[in-house]
C-alpha cells in the first residue's frame, strides 16, 4: 500500500511517499523504521480473514487481499484481476449506490452496513461492509479502504433460528390448545358414561328411560374409544413406527364390508337423513394388494368429518383406476373450508374453526393421522374445497394385483339375527370375569356350548378333553399365553379357527398375532356384530 503525506497548506503530495531517504543517520532510522510498518501493514492486509480493498471513486478495486478476492469467487493469486465493484453489486443495490462519493457524502459513516453482492457464479451474497474515506488532492480523486465478510450463511441461519423459534412458540400455542380442547373431548363423554351410568341404579326409571341412557352410554363410550385410537396413532406417528402390512383383498368385498361402519357413523351423529352415495367402476372388481385396515380407517375418517359437518345433502364415496393406482374420492355438501385454512387442516392439532364457539367437536388429529398414513401406503391425498358448497378429498393407493383371483363372497349375518349353533361349542379362554361376561352374554343366543379356560393350561387341558369347533383366545393370561397356547392346541386339534380377542390394539400386535397362526384379530373393545360374523364365517 502507497503512504501519502499533506504539504502545509493540508493537500495531499501525490506519487510522494511519506518517507523521504537521506543521509544522516537519524532519517535512516525513521526509513527503516517506515518499512517495519509497511511490512507489518502488509502483512496484516494479506492474512485477514475479512476481506479488504481499495476501490477508486470510479469504483475500480485497486487491491485487494486474498480474503477479499475468494469472497467472490475470484483466484486469490491471479496479479492481473480488473474488477469493477458495480459489477458485483445486485441490480438493488447498484440503483441505490450509483456513485460512491455521492453515496459517501451522503452517509459519510458506513459500519456494519449490509448490501446484496453477486459471486462470480451469480449467486447473491449478504456482505457486511465498513468503509473510510481516503481523500485525494482534487475532488475526484481518492480511495475508499474498505473492509467487508461474507454473512450470507449467518444470515440464513438466523432465519432458520427465527423460523424454528416462532414454530416452536406456535407449536407450544398448538399443544395447549390441543391440550386444552382434549381434555374438553375426554370430560364430554366421560360426563355422559358416568352421570347416566348413576341414573341406570334409579329403580323408578322406566324402560324407555334406561333404553335412552344406554344409548347415550354407548355413543360416549365409541367417542372416548376413538379418541384414545387417535392418541395412540399419533404416538406412532410421531415416533416413526407406524406399521404396514400388506396382503390382497377384494376391493368390492372390502366396501360391502365397510357399509355398516357408515351406517354407525350416521348414528353417532345422528345423521340418518343424509344420502350416502357409493360410485364405482361398472360391474368389476379389484384385487388390491395394500393394507386394508389402514385403507378402512383412512376412509373412516374422511367419510366421519363429511357427515359430521354436512347438514343437509349428501356424502358421495367412490374410486377410479388408474394403471396400478386405485384413487378414492370421499365428497361431501358441506360448509367447505375456507381457502386460508386448506393449507393447515393436515397439520396435528389443527382444526378448522379452532374457537371456543365452534359447533363441531373433535381432538383435530384425524386429517394429519390420515395424511401419513395414505403416506405409509405410498399414495397422496389432496383436499378441493368450496365455501359454502362443499368439500371434496382425494386419495391414491397403489398395488393393484391383477393375477389373484377373487374369494368367494363372506356370509355376513343381518341386524337382528342369530346364527342356530347348538351342535357347535367355543373355548373361550380368557381370565377377566366381565370380559367373559360380556362374551357369554353375545353367544348364549346363538345356543352355542361355551368352554371356559381362565388360564393357557386350562385352553389345552379343555380342548384335548373336549374338542372344541373354535377358540376364542385372549394373549395376556396367567401360566401360558394365548401365543402358546394355539401352539400345543394345533397339535391336539390340527387346524381348529381361532379368534384372537386382546387389548393389544396397535397394528404391529394385530401382524403378530395373525403370525402366530391366529384366523381372526379382534380387538377389544369387541363389538357383537364383528364377533358373530366372524364365527359365522367358520361355523356355518
């Protein structure tokens, strides 16, 4: 770097270095002593991390350290580097500093300031910069000594920081939120479980009355039920273990299977009015090779939220294929979703219309549940929405298998009806007192001879004794398990149906249990209709 100095009247003495050599002894020191500091100066300019120049008033870089010059791409040890720095300011930035002495007289202290830059490839720098003004002898002539560091990574850090904080402080809002209304949808339905479970003991009800309370007992303790499910699916969800199992199914069968679970949906609300609309693809039916209880509760959910939120209309179900690809459709005439809240409604915790005056329950976990599991399959889900004339969601599942022939129809039982099975006797091994309570109530009308085992040793004990036509075993039992069980019953009865009736709910228990050898996976709580016809299927 070239030292100027200033004659008296202050101008600056151009092309003059600052030291002067002479004769005396005195003068050679100071010399020597100007070319330590020189040396030291340059030293200084050459190993600093930031970058340093010095650009001219035109805006030529006259020198620039190697710091300076990788900042933007450039080869730290080119000599012969001709860079204008207007051609490295963005097209902003150039508008807003077209002339830098202008600019200088017009902000005379530049520290710490931030202007957008480009790299040699194009790409857009955040450079903080600091700069002093070394004036020349005339008015246009002089140097700025500038020193500058690259804070782009810094910046976008920061921003993630920000971003991450406010989702934090979005998602703790959402919890207590979520925390709040759950704690609103576990009370409701408990309040009706235990307040009409009291008013049931009044000895002074009448028949109708305790028909009613019961219903209303029923209704709350499937809601409760449900939202523990969600619950648990959401802790899978949320520690990446959701499970899938896949096998092939009839899709028509499938969707004859599921009407009934509509038609409970319909009763929960109370919306028996409403025209449910099932379209399918003419008269053919499909082999699909995916896991149909995923499918089931997927639908479950997307046909729940339609008739819970439609008030007069319809709910329309169907599918299309594609290729591979089934693409089912749930569409309702609804409210519809208004267009700031389409993009949130899959997000946990989130529901639309997320007030304390809002006319529908729910925990807000059912859609994000449902968008990982269509995600676990390999399928997207979309959602098309119109305010106030409906709503429409669409899914795609693939594994569509062409070459597997399709099974025989089941024999499903009507409402109402009980299957004749007095020739027939079920071993029910199960070592709660009121859960066998509640089995022998469901199949004593049936005329069915029940063996009861209240431990694994007895199950083997009764069937090599007696013989029975099917067991319903529970997996949790004193002595041996229901797992042990079925092995050593399978050696005294090669082949007997067996029911698997547990507690253990979650996907990955179900794939056990049919591993180990088990028909049926049933899990508790057991409805009546599910259990007889799935008997009925083995007995009849």
């Amino acid at each position: 770097m070239t030292f100027f100095r200033h004659n008296k009247n202050g101008n600056t003495l151009k092309n003059k270095k600052f030291f002067r050599f002479g004769k005396n002894r005195n003068q050679n020191h100071k010399v020597k002593s100007l070319n330590n500091q020189e040396y030291l100066f340059r030293v200084a300019f050459e190993s600093s991390l930031n970058g340093i120049a010095v650009i001219d008033y035109e805006g030529n870089i006259m020198e620039c350290n190697p710091a300076g010059l990788e900042i933007f791409g450039f080869d730290a040890t080119s000599k012969d580097l001709h860079i204008n720095i207007f051609d490295l300011m963005t097209d902003d930035t150039r508008s807003d500093v077209s002339n830098l002495l202008d600019y200088y007289e017009k902000y005379p202290i530049l520290k710490n300031e931030i202007f957008e830059m480009k790299h040699k490839d194009g790409r857009v720098l955040q450079i903080e910069v600091s700069s002093t003004h070394v004036p020349g002898p005339e008015r246009s002539e002089g140097y700025f000594v500038t020193t500058f560091r690259d804070i782009t990574k810094n910046l976008e850090q920061e921003r993630k920081l920000k971003e991450a904080l406010k989702k934090a402080e979005e998602s703790d809002h959402l919890k207590m939120a979520f925390l709040t209304n759950m704690s609103h949808e576990i009370r409701t339905p408990m309040n009706a479980i235990v307040g009409f479970s009291d008013m049931l003991s009044n000895p002074e009800l009448s028949q109708a009355e305790k028909k009613e309370y019961i219903r209303y007992i029923k209704e709350s303790s499937e809601t409760l039920l449900h939202l523990i499910n969600d619950i648990l699916d959401l802790s899978k969800i949320e520690s990446g273990q959701v499970n899938i199992y896949k096998e092939p199914f009839s899709l028509n069968e499938f969707i004859l299977d599921f009407q009934p679970y509509i038609k409970e949906i319909q009763n929960k609300y109370r919306k028996d009015y409403l025209k449910i609309k099932f379209i399918t693809p003419g008269n053919q039916d499909i082999i699909l090779n995916s896991d149909k209880m995923r499918i089931r509760q997927i639908l479950s959910n997307l046909i729940g939220n339609a008739i819970k939120f439609t008030e007069e209309g319809f709910v329309e179900v169907g599918y299309s294929v594609d290729n591979d690809i089934i693409s089912f459709y749930v569409k309702d005439t609804g409210p519809g979703i208004p267009k700031e809240e389409v993009g949130t409604i899959f997000e946990r915790f989130r529901q639309v219309e997320n007030t304390l005056t809002r006319k529908y329950g729910g925990a807000g976990l059912g859609l994000a549940i449902t968008k990982n599991l269509v995600k676990h399959l390999g399928g997207t889900i979309s959602v098309n929405s119109v305010v106030g004339k409906g709503t429409t969601f669409n899914f795609t599942i693939p594994g569509i298998e062409n070459t597997f022939e399709i099974s025989g129809k089941k024999r499903n039982l009507k409402t109402g009806k009980y299957p004749d099975w007095h020739d027939k006797t079920v071993l029910i091994a199960e070592d709660e007192s009121s859960n066998y309570d509640f089995l022998e109530t469901v199949l004593k009308k049936t005329g069915i001879n029940i063996l009861l085992a209240k431990n694994g040793r007895e199950a083997i004990q009764l069937c090599s004794q007696y013989k029975p036509d099917i067991l319903l075993l529970d997996i949790r039992m004193p002595e041996i398990d229901g797992f042990s069980s079925l092995k050593e019953i399978r050696k005294i009865i090669p082949g007997i149906p067996a029911i698997v009736q547990t507690a253990y709910a979650m996907a990955d228990e179900r794939q056990k249990c049919l591993d180990a050898g088990f028909d049926v996976y049933l899990a508790k709580p057991i409805k009546p209709s599910i259990l007889l016809n799935k008997m009925n299927e083995y007995l009849s």
